[in-house]
C-alpha cells in the first residue's frame, strides 16, 4: 500500500525537478525508491540495483517530455550534445556493471560525497564565463565517458553533472539545463536496458520486475511526472540566472544528506 501513496508524490516531484533543473529526476526517484523497497524488507543487494534500473526508465520519459519545451525556447546546444554523445553511451554501459559489483556501503557513501561536492561547487560558483561553444573533443569524450558511467551507476541521468560542468565552461545556466535535459536520454535508454539484462533471472525480486525494472514503479511514477517535468522546463525561463544556480545547488543538499545517513 505505501508504494501507492508514495508514486504520485514522487512523480512530480520527480517530473518537475527534471524539467526545472536538467537532472532527469533520479535524484528524487532513486531515494524514494530506496526507501520504499528497504520498508517492504528487500536487501539494500535488490533495492539499490532495482531503484536505480527503474529511475533510469522512469528518465527516458521525463527527458522527453521536457526537450520539446527547452527547444522550443532555444536552451539546447546540440553541438555540444553531439560531442558527448560517444563517451556516454561507452560510460553508461561500463556504469551499469559497476553498479551491480560494487559494495553497496560504499556506493551510498560516494553518491552523498558527490552530491555534497557539486552541490558547493555551484553555490560558490555564480560568476559569468565566456561561451563554452568550443569544447575541444578530447575534452567532451571522457567527460561523456565520466558522466555515463556515473549516471547509470547512480540512476540520475546524467543531467547533475553536465550541467555543473557545461556551466562551469562558460554556458548560461539555461543552457546548460537544456542541454544537459538532452543528455539524460541515451544514458536513460542504454542505462534501463543494461539493467533489465543484467537482473534477468535474479531471485528475489519484487512481483512485476523485468530485471532490474519494476514495471508497477514505473507506471506509477511516469503518469505524473511526465506533465510535471513539461511545466518545470517552462519555469526555467522564469527564474533569474543567478537565483536559479542557487536553487540548483540547494536541491542537491537533502540527496546528499539522504545517502550520507541511509
């Protein structure tokens, strides 16, 4: 019963924070996920690797709903986008069997001391830079390659790094966000997948589990917050720059304190 009160919740929170911030929603749909399966008695072995799996689908549909909007408003760099592209498709899939081997104390302790180290980064961060339009590939493919792997170790999509990293080269904020949105997708896509494989045949899961994606978790997140995340996107441009990279590192701190004390 809690896992019904809990996805109407969690999908627009979820849903508004993609399209608001660029980060895909897995910063909200992995933690809530977490502690829904850790409360009906699964292993942190199954919860982790199966609220992680189901976070990456429940993106693939948040991005969608929220590019359309960001394009619409002219907040995607696609030259960018393009550049990225290989090394996260290669880091994704590498993310998504380290996530499954890795000792899972010590997958919480790092997520919370990223989330901590962006979260400062951006805070204290707010001045301008010049335009980051000439990204040197040697620098797009392993950053790609960092934040693929990354993200679908952690199910969030990848957005809470590049957008950091895009506005921390020069782009505005928004477009960052815009572009970062665009991003999330392959890492979704190729991240649910890998995981969907990787638990065929796993016991112990929860009813209605493709692997390691809950079907019943996605359904009940995705009808919400894919209305969601179309209204964050059109938020964004009504949020002073600077407010608005604020806002963005502070979203991050309840993440971190979740994992630190999980």
């Amino acid at each position: 019963m809690i896992e019904f009160l809990l996805y109407p919740l969690i999908g627009i929170v979820s849903g508004f924070m993609a399209g608001f911030f660029g980060v895909g929603g897995g910063l909200v749909i992995v933690p809530c996920l977490h502690f829904m399966y850790k409360t009906l008695g699964y292993s942190d072995e199954i919860s982790i690797p199966i609220s992680v799996g189901t976070a990456l689908a429940c993106i693939i549909v948040n991005s969608l709903s929220a590019v359309s909007v960001h394009q619409k408003n002219n907040s995607i760099s696609w030259e960018i986008f393009w550049k990225l592209f290989f090394g996260i498709s290669i880091g994704t899939i590498l993310g998504t069997y380290i996530l499954v081997e890795i000792d899972k104390e010590l997958f919480k302790n790092i997520f919370a001391g990223f989330m901590f180290l962006i979260s400062m980064r951006l805070f204290f961060n707010i001045k301008d830079r010049e335009n980051s339009k000439g990204l040197a590939t040697y620098i797009t493919v392993p950053v790609g390659g960092g934040v693929g792997m990354l993200s679908a170790a952690f199910g969030i999509g990848g957005g809470i790094f590049i957008g950091p990293f895009l506005r921390l080269m020069g782009e505005t904020m928004r477009k960052s966000v815009g572009t970062a949105v665009v991003c999330t997708f392959p890492i979704s896509l190729i991240g649910s997948t890998s995981y969907v494989f990787l638990g065929w045949g796993q016991k112990g899961l929860p009813d209605y589990s493709l692997g390691y994606l809950n079907i019943l978790s996605f359904l009940g997140i995705v009808i919400f917050s894919s209305f969601a995340s179309r209204f964050g996107a059109q938020m964004v441009q009504k949020v002073n720059e600077k407010v608005f990279q604020t806002l963005y590192a502070i979203q991050l701190v309840p993440v971190f304190l979740y994992w630190f004390f999980a």
